[in-house]
C-alpha cells in the first residue's frame, strides 16, 4: 500500500523531528563541552552533528518536492494550506508534528546561539592573550606617526624574549 501524500508530508515531518530533537541535544552537550574547554568533545560532537544537518537539509527538500507536487507553494504558507487542505482528523496530528518541529528548530537556534556566544568569548580571551603576548594591546588605541587612528600601539612582546 503506497501512502497518500498527507502521510508522506507526516513522515518527513516526524523525521525532520526526530533529527531536530537529536541536533538540540548534540548542541547541549557541545555546550557543556565548550564550557569544560574540551576539545576533543567539541570535535567529536561538531562530527555527530554533521548527519543530522545533512538529513534536515535532503528532508526540506522532498517535503518541498512533495508540496509542489501536490499543487501547493514550498514554504511555511505552502505547508499550512496543504494542511488545511484536509479534513480536520487528518490535519491535527500533522497539525501538532509542525508545532513540535517548530519549537525543536527554536531549540536549535537558541542553543547554537549560546554556544557562539560561548566561542566568541573564547575567541576574544584568545586574542587578548595573544595581541598581549605580541606585545599589543587591542584596547590600547593611538594615532600613529602619520596621524592616523590606529589600535595597534607596539610594545615589546613577550614572546622571544624568554
């Protein structure tokens, strides 16, 4: 028995769901990696992610190619009218896997927001150490010898000298 095409949208949606719930959760433990600065972790879990981004892109697409298929634009205004295009006990339950999906691509984008936000604060410690270490201090700005406005003040870097 071949699925009719609300069944093969609801199938698609339950597994973009279920990579979604996967990815938010790979993203709370990279988090928790980035805070113990484990880098081995992060590589691991930057891997372990990578399928899953892959799988939510190649299903977007079918759910699209689906959409289109049967006559409706792609897109979230697509999704809905080909929803609402069906009776109401066959439209709920995919009705409430868009919502789910809806709010596990919300966790997603809050927790890559935190964990960037984690990374760029690295990142800024980093190169704090190191314009220190150069013997720079990025906060330090000056005019230089031709007038111009310049952050790069120079002073005797610490590395070489030891």
């Amino acid at each position: 028995m071949s699925m009719n095409a609300l069944q093969q949208v609801s199938s698609i949606l339950q597994a973009e769901l279920n990579h979604s719930v996967k990815l938010a959760q790979l993203l709370q433990q990279e988090r928790e990696a980035l805070k113990a600065a484990n880098l081995e972790q992060v590589n691991h879990l930057t891997r372990e992610k990578q399928p899953h981004l892959v799988q939510l892109e190649q299903l977007g697409r079918q759910r699209e190619q689906l959409l289109k298929a049967a006559g409706f634009p792609g897109g979230k205004s697509g999704l809905q009218a080909f929803i609402a295009n069906h009776p109401p006990e066959q439209a709920e339950p995919v009705t409430a896997l868009v919502t789910q999906l809806r709010q596990a691509a919300k966790d997603c984008r809050d927790n890559n927001q935190i964990n960037g936000g984690i990374l760029n604060v690295n990142r800024q410690h980093l190169v704090r150490a190191l314009s220190i270490l150069r013997g720079r201090d990025p906060e330090s700005s000056a005019y230089g010898p031709g007038g111009e406005y310049t952050s790069q003040v120079v002073r005797q870097p610490l590395i070489g000298r030891v």
